[in-house]
C-alpha cells in the first residue's frame, strides 16, 4: 500500500497561487474508433487507485507553517459519461471540463470523462485534473498505466512507472542557498517589468475556451515554434493598435526528467524559463535565433535551476504571497508550450483503437491566451485557449491561421 500524504512540489505551489479562486483544470483527450466501455475504464481506476492514492486525495494544509500536501482519502475519482449526437462535437465539452471548479481541498482533484457519439463511431477519454497534481507528462503516463490495468493488471501497468514522486533534490545547501538568492532576484526584476498582455486590463473575465487546428506533425525546435507563435501575436496586437515596445515575456516549462525516463506521475516536475522575445520584428529565423541565444546563457548561468529550487522554498510560504512580487498577477504576455510526442504512444485503448491525442491547458485572466502544441504519430494539434473577453472567436481564428501557414511553409 502506497503512503498516504504527498508534498506539494514548489511549481505545484505555484499553480495553486495562480489560480486564485478560479479554475485551473488541465486536460488530456485521446479520440478512439468505437465505443469505449465505461465499465472497463472504472474497473481500471479502481485496480489502480491502491498504488496510486492520490488519484482521489484532498489538498490540505496540516499546520499554519506547514507545506501543502495531497492526503489520500478513501473513494475513487468521478467517472462520467456523456453522449453525443450526430451532429455535436467534443469542443462544448472540454471547454467545460476547463471551466469546472474543482475544490481540491474537498474534492478529487481528477475526474475522468467517457464521450461516445450515440451511433457508435467515435469515442474520447478525457483526464481533466486540478493543474497542480500532474503535469502533461504525468497524465500521459497515468492513461498508460489504465490502459496497463486493463491490458495485463496491474503489475503490467506499474512496471510503466520508474517512479511516482519527484526525487529528492541532490544539490548541496550552500549550492542552494546560493541558487535561491539568484532565483529571487531574477523574480523580483521580473515582478518590475509588469509584461504586458491582453488580459492584463479586462474587469469582466469570462469562461475558457478553447480552439483546435490539426496539421501534418513536424519536427521543429523549441525556439521556431515560439517565434511563430510570437510573429501571429504581433499581428494581433497591432490590430488591436497595441504598442510593441517591450518584449514579449513567455514562461517556457523545461522538464527535469532525464531523458527516456517516464515519471513521477505526480507533481509538476518542471522549472522554468522565462524568455523575453522581440515584439517588433516579423523575421522567424531571426527571433528563433536570439531564442536560443537567451536560453543557452540561461542554462550557462544556471538561471533554471535557480527558478527550480527557489520554487522548492514557495512551498513554505502561502500561496498568496507567490503573486505579491508579479502584482497579484501571472507574469506573462502569452503562453506557449511544445509537449512534444506523446509518450508512451498508445495504440489500442480499452479495446478501441486510438485515433489521435492531445492536450488543453487552461489559462487565467492575465495573461488570458495562450497556445499550446502536442503531437501523435503524423498529426499534431494546435490547441489555442483564451478566456472570454480577453480575445474574440475570430480573432482566435486569425491567430490560429497565422500559426498554421508558418508551420505549413517551415514543413514546404
């Protein structure tokens, strides 16, 4: 029996302080051939749930002082079904998965969702969970081992996971002590900069929603996909008559999992980048260059591992504290995120073959827009979210196509 209280890592604390009272859902949805048999996937979570405890947990705070923890309590997390009609699509129920408020201190923080069409030809899964359980990685991994209970048992599944919580930090005290002095100061001088974004000045923000696009998957780096991303917002924000005189500040998540490693499945085992991009330049190659250039003296300078341990010291403090330095607010123009293939590829899911996977992210007010790319096999989705208000339809439409047409000419 696995242990029943799990520390909060400090991106999860972060999360947490993010989403100041509103949702913070992420979801994972994988589009199969077929029915998918409820039963099968309750049957899994239920085999899965005593070495993984914290699928159906409360977030709780033992002591004033104390750091957050997940405390595993008995239950499984909610499993629904909805149907839909011919002429229905998946988009209205995710858009709502992404707004429904999930309390983790009295809820589960995971729920699981079978969708069928009523004739039977289509089916989708969707994990929709409280952002700080897991990351995009851990909730490909967690429909791993489902499908693992289901194809095997669970020994079958478990022998997915390498491990299910984040290792401990290794870096000696004074190493970090020093790391977290310069992740400070680099927040603070964050904090000063105030970015700029669409959101920044609504009074009434609405509900998420989100777009998708599907295109032929290609290889790109990180760099070329935000400075595609970077020329599409530019566009946006001269409609608007925006001022582009300060750089694009974009919070890049850089995984700290060694490569071919599978877990944790729990926490979000991330640090952080955060990438000042030109807002006043159209050239791709140009921007992607000076992208790399600033991650590679980033890393020289040991400026993610200095956000990652001075995220590990927010466990300590209130979540509300996190945002004083940022104005209460995320400090960010726009989201972007790579999450690159899906790992491990699934090709059969609870008898019915996966046609494709993807993911959506939720966003808050400000920055209130973000874009977020995921691949499997030979299609990769192109997955814009924004919060009403903050951005009309149409011009999510327009950014999307503005998206598409430079991915489509770097693939030509």
């Amino acid at each position: 029996m696995a242990r029943r209280t799990l520390t909060l890592l400090g991106p999860d604390v972060m999360l947490v302080a993010m989403a100041g009272g509103r949702p913070n859902n992420a979801v994972l949805v994988a589009e199969c051939g077929g029915r998918l048999p409820a039963a099968r996937v309750e049957r899994a979570l239920e085999a899965l749930l005593p070495h993984a405890p914290f699928l159906s947990s409360r977030l709780e705070r033992p002591w004033p002082w104390g750091r957050l923890r997940w405390r595993a309590v008995d239950g499984r997390p909610p499993l629904q079904r909805r149907e839909l009609a011919a002429d229905e699509g998946i988009e209205a129920v995710i858009d709502t998965l992404l707004n429904e408020a999930v309390d983790p201190r009295r809820q589960p923080p995971l729920r699981v969702l079978v969708v069928e069409r009523r004739d039977g030809s289509r089916s989708w899964l969707a994990l929709a969970w409280v952002h700080a359980l897991m990351d995009p990685r851990g909730a490909e991994l967690l429909l791993a081992m489902l499908a693992g209970v289901d194809r095997g048992g669970a020994a079958q599944s478990w022998a997915l996971a390498q491990r299910l919580e984040a290792p401990l930090e290794t870096a000696d005290r004074r190493r970090q002590r020093r790391l977290a002095r310069r992740a400070l100061e680099r927040l603070r001088a964050i904090g000063r900069a105030a970015p700029r974004s669409l959101g920044r000045d609504v009074a009434r923000p609405g509900r998420v929603r989100h777009r998708r696009l599907v295109v032929p998957a290609g290889a790109r780096p990180l760099a070329v996909t935000l400075a595609l991303v970077a020329r599409a917002m530019r566009a946006l924000w001269r409609a608007r008559e925006l001022p582009l005189d300060q750089p694009f500040l974009v919070p890049i998540s850089v995984d700290r999992r060694r490569v071919g490693e599978a877990g944790p499945l729990f926490g979000n085992f991330l640090s952080f980048h955060f990438a000042r991009v030109s807002a006043d330049a159209d050239d791709v190659a140009a921007t992607a260059t000076a992208i790399r250039q600033d991650m590679a003296q980033a890393l020289r300078a040991d400026l993610v591992d200095a956000v990652w341990i001075g995220m590990g010291l927010a466990r300590y403090f209130s979540p509300r504290q996190l945002l004083r330095p940022f104005g209460g607010a995320v400090p960010a123009s726009f989201h972007c995120a790579d999450l690159g293939e899906q790992r491990p590829a699934l090709e059969m899911l609870f008898g019915a073959p996966v046609l494709d996977a993807y993911h959506v992210a939720g966003v808050q007010p400000h920055p209130g827009l973000g874009v977020f790319f995921s691949r499997r096999g030979e299609r990769e989705s192109i997955v814009a979210v924004w919060v009403e208000g903050v951005a009309t339809p149409a011009e999510v439409d327009e950014l999307l196509a503005a998206i598409e047409s430079g991915v489509v000419a770097l693939a030509a």
